[in-house]
C-alpha cells in the first residue's frame, strides 16, 4: 500500500514571493516536501497544476490511501416500519 501525503488548506494564503502556491480555504495540496527550510514553517507541493512553496501553519494533515483492498464501509442497519 502506498500513500500520498496531502494536506487542505484552512486558511487562505497570498504568496508574497514568486514560488509560493496561491490557495483559498478548503483546497488540497499534495505534499512533496515538509519542512523546507528547517524551521518547520515551510513546504513545497503541488496545488492544482502548480508547483510551490506553502506555509504549515495554513494547512492541516490528511493521509490518502491509494489501496483498493480495505474493506467496506458498513451501512447502518435498516429500520423495520
């Protein structure tokens, strides 16, 4: 099984510098790199089809799965009428 480290964006975000990624709230970034700089305050990913550097503390972490094989989700039970 193989994992996709992404994140979505709880804040919006303005880059000040040319390789930092544009995003609004609720949008997803593919984490490519974490903690760029050392410092814990950076990563690069990919937002849509663009490549770029993205502050942490504007995101939160999500794990993506790419298995097939996990079981279903059980449905609740049917009620009787």
């Amino acid at each position: 099984m193989s994992q996709v480290n992404m994140v979505v964006t709880v804040s919006a975000f303005v880059p000040e510098e040319e390789d930092e990624l544009l995003f609004d709230e609720g949008e997803f970034i593919e984490v490519l790199e974490r903690d760029v700089f050392g410092d814990g305050n950076w990563c690069r990913g990919r937002n849509k089809s663009k490549v770029g550097l993205f502050p942490s503390t504007h995101v939160r972490n999500l794990v993506v799965s790419d298995d097939l094989g996990s079981p279903p989700i059980s449905k609740s039970p049917q009620r009787n009428r």
